[in-house]
C-alpha cells in the first residue's frame, strides 16, 4: 500500500496519474499549501526540500518527480510503462526521463517561484528567461513528434506521463504547449487516458483536460 504525498494541480499529481495507471492500492494525501502543510516539521522530516510529491514506499520516504515514476515503473513491469533494462530503448528512455528531470522541469519552476533565483530583484526577466527556455523544450519535443505518437519507442511509457504533466502547467503561459501541432495532436490522444481524466476529478482539476 503506497501513500502519496501530494497537492492538486502540482507534480504531485503525476505520481497520484501513474498510481491510477497502475491500478495499485494507495492512500493520497493532498496537502494544503495555503496552510503551509508542506512545510511542517512531520513533512519537512519526509521531504526536506518541503515540496510534493513524497511516496511512502515499504515505509520509507521517496521523493522526486521523475525519480518516483521510474521506480514505480520498475517496481511493476507488468504494466509496460518503461522499456525493459536492456532493450533497445532503456537508452532513449533514460535520456528523456533525465532531460525532463534536470534540463526541462527546472525552468518551469523558474517560472513559477521566480524569486527563488531571482532573490526578489529581477524577477521579470528570470520569468522572461524561463519562457524562452520552455518554449524552446517545448519546440523540441514538437519537432521529436512530427512522426511519431509516443516519445520513446511505441508505447505510451513514464516519459510521455512526464511530458504531459509539464505541457499541463504551459496551459496559462503565453505560448502554451498546445500550440505546437504535434504536441496538440500527442496530448488530445493522452488526455483521453482514463486514468488522467479520473486523477483530473479526484483533485477537483476542471481545466485543460477537454482542450
Ligand atoms: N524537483 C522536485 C520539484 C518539486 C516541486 O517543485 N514541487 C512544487 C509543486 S509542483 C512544490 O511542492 N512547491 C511548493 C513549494 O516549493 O513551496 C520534484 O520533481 O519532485
């Protein structure tokens, strides 16, 4: 029995996705961030970073967005979301899983807590900074679906989950990932994943699931 630590509308809810994609038993617990519930002593000793998600696993804390997914992909093969060790793709699935991780995912969290690189001074132009570098990634992973519908190999995998929730939090920026035509075409086809639509109404999200 897995037990989530999360938030609605955060990365929190990848992990609650692929928990729902699993079909496996689990306990969410969405903190309440305008209650400072991620930053109390009892979460702080799980995650000390005070962020989501945490998931409790065997009874010890795990924490990181991408690392979280990867795990519970390993831990239960027999739902096909990574590419068996040793195929052909684990290459390509580990480069994409480590790019959205440390290249991609960090100027979405410029964008949203400028002020953490900023110190409270230039706060504009980090946000500036952080659009042209998300739509930059996001350009990419267009061009990578001209012909394609999945990112790695043939088969929706963890990649794809991380992909979407990043797209997710564009939905207000000036460009958002569904201007791109590829993206647009990939992520209608996601969002009508069964396990995303319920994972949207679990957490009370009613945007951007129906386009
Ligand atoms: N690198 C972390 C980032 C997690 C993160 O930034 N979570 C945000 C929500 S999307 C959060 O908890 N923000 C609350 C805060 O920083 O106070 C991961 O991938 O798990």
């Amino acid at each position: 029995m897995y037990k989530l630590y999360g938030s609605p509308s955060t990365a929190g809810t990848a992990i609650h996705w692929m928990l729902l994609e699993l079909d496996v038993p689990f306990e969410a617990v969405l903190l309440d961030f305008d209650k400072g519930e991620h930053k109390t002593p009892d979460y702080l000793a799980l995650n000390p970073d005070g962020v989501v998600p945490t998931l409790i696993v065997d009874g010890a804390p795990v924490t990181q967005m991408a690392g979280i997914v990867t795990l519970l992909a390993e831990r239960h093969p027999e739902a096909g979301l990574a590419p068996p060790v040793g195929s052909s793709e684990r290459a390509p699935y580990l480069s994409w899983s480590f790019w959205l991780a440390n290249s991609f995912q960090p100027h979405f969290r410029a964008w949203f807590y400028p002020h953490e690189p900023a110190g409270g001074e230039a706060v504009d132009a980090v946000k500036e900074a952080a659009r042209v570098r998300i739509e930059q990634g996001l350009a990419r992973l267009d061009a990578h679906l001209a012909d394609r519908d999945v990112i790695v190999g043939d088969r929706f995998s963890t990649v794809d989950l991380l992909v979407t929730i990043l797209c997710r939090w564009t939905r207000n920026m000036p460009k958002p990932a569904t201007a791109w035509p590829n993206l647009k075409r990939y992520l209608d086809r996601i969002r009508q994943r069964p396990a995303l639509r319920e994972v949207h109404a679990r957490e009370g999200l009613t945007d951007w699931i129906d386009g």
